[in-house]
C-alpha cells in the first residue's frame, strides 16, 4: 500500500502484507454488522483468498464466538500473530485477548482507537489478501478514528429494513467523502423472510427501500440477506464456517472485479 500520500495513516506491521482492508459499518449496533462481517469473510475465503478480520468493535466483540475460536493470541519481539479459524481465517479481537470473556469493556473512544491502532501495527497480518474490519457500529467519533488511522480500500454499509436507511446511508456517505474512502455497496440484513412451507419471500419489517436508496446515492446494494433462524443458530453455536450458502457470492465476486 502506498501510504505516502496519506500520511496520517498509521504504518501496518512492517512485517505485515495486507493487499486489501474493508471496513464494514453500521447506523447502530444489532443490525448485524458482524454476521455480515463473518459471512464476507468465510465467501471471499472459500474464493481461495487468505482472509483476515479486524474486529475493531472493542466494546461488543462478537467475531471469535461466530467461529468458535478460543486459542491463545501468541507473540513474540516482532509482534503478535491473529488466531486461525477451523477454515483459515485469521481473526484479532479484544475476546481473544480478554482473560474473561464476558467481562465488558468500559473503555472510552481514545483507549479504544489506541487498542485498534495496536491490532493494525502490533499485529503480524501475514499475506493477507482481504483483511475484514467489524467497525464499531455508528458514524460517531470511534468509527472515524478508527477510519483515520487505518488506510482503507473501501467501505460496506450494512442497514436492515426497521432503520431510517437514508439518513444512516447519508451520515455514513459523508464520513466516507471525508475520509476520501469509496463506498463499496450496502447490504441489507434481515431484508425478508422466506417461508419454509409456502416458499414465498414475506417483508416482515415492511417494503424494503434499499434499491431506491441506493441508486439515489449512486451506489450499488452487494447483498440482500434474509431473516434465517438456523443462521442465528450456527452463528450462536461458533460455526458460521459451515454456513453452505452465505448470501455473499455475488457481492464478494464484486469485490474480487474490482481487483
Ligand atoms: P451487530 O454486529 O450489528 O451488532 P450481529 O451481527 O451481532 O449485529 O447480529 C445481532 C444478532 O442478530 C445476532 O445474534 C445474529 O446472529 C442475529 N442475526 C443477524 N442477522 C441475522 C439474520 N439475517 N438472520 C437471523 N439472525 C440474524
Ligand atoms: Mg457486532
């Protein structure tokens, strides 16, 4: 990466290989952000891309339970090295660092960009085509510093259809013009339902809006994904690896034409 021009980025690992970072946002939290995250990762990684994921969310870290990895962060003088999921994919989150899990975080913003800030630099991200960031979820001041520090190739806006989606996909199109980052598309989650006994698609949080959206801001929608119970389960039992369909094909083949 050319970081010259940009030169309030911070410097990844020096011996860190980092081909392309997307940083995956959201209006709020609970729209799920990281399943998408998660769902990226494990589509791109099965194109045969070593994948990665920053899971920059410090205070609600969910990404290791979605993968069920619990292994032990090791290091050595030149730095730490992520934890490999069952399918290969290289995971750093604060779970993974934590003695006790489930104890929460009650950092404030600049602690947090400084622990974000350690996992692009301290960490060896070896080879890594696509490295995944789970944003803090909003367009406040953590998700910015964390945009300013880490020199990014795009960004993915995930929204679901009970959000006021254009003021979301508005706030989330300024940040990105300032930070002079492109938008890669949006997802939207739990867009509807598809029932198991008549197969017709129900829009259960109503008419979805999102290609409207999209095409007023000239954007392009990368995924719809639906409202799956089983899915939630995998996610909660740490195998979203063995998830057949992630709904990202399409949107991670995008990804791949931009290269
Ligand atoms: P966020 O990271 O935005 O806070 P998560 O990705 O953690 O949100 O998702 C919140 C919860 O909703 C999780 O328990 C997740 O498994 C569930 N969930 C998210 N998307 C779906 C979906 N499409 N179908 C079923 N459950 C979902
Ligand atoms: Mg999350």
């Amino acid at each position: 990466q050319d970081t010259r021009k940009k030169d309030f980025h911070e410097a990844p690992n020096e011996l860190s290989t980092i081909r392309h970072v997307i940083a995956v946002v959201s209006g709020k939290g609970g729209v799920g952000k990281s399943l998408v995250t998660g769902l990226m990762s494990v589509a791109m990684s099965r194109k045969g891309k070593h994948t990665g994921i920053l899971d920059a969310d410090i205070t609600g870290p969910s990404i290791p339970k979605m993968f069920g990895t619990k292994g032990e962060v090791r290091g050595n003088q030149a730095g730490a090295y992520p934890v490999r999921t069952a399918g290969g994919i290289e995971v750093v989150s604060m779970n993974l660092l934590l003695e006790n899990s489930t104890d929460p975080v009650v950092w404030r913003g600049p602690i947090i960009s400084g622990v974000v800030k350690q996992f692009w630099h301290d960490f060896i991200w070896e080879d890594i085509d696509y490295l995944f960031v789970d944003m803090p979820p909003g367009t406040g001041d953590v998700p910015l510093t964390v945009m300013q520090s880490i020199k990014l190739d795009g960004i993915i806006i995930v929204t679901s259809p009970q959000e006021l989606v254009s003021m979301i996909v508005e706030k989330a199109v300024k940040m990105a013009e300032g930070m002079k980052v492109p938008i890669l598309g949006l997802v939207e989650n739990m867009s509807y339902f598809e029932c198991p006994d008549c197969g017709k698609r129900h829009e259960i949080f109503g008419h979805s809006h999102i290609e409207e959206i999209a095409k007023s801001y000239g954007l392009d929608v990368l995924a719809r994904i639906p409202i799956e119970p089983q899915l939630a389960a995998k996610c909660d039992a740490g195998q979203i690896e063995t998830v057949a369909d992630t709904h990202m094909q399409d949107a991670v083949q995008k990804l791949l034409d931009r290269e």
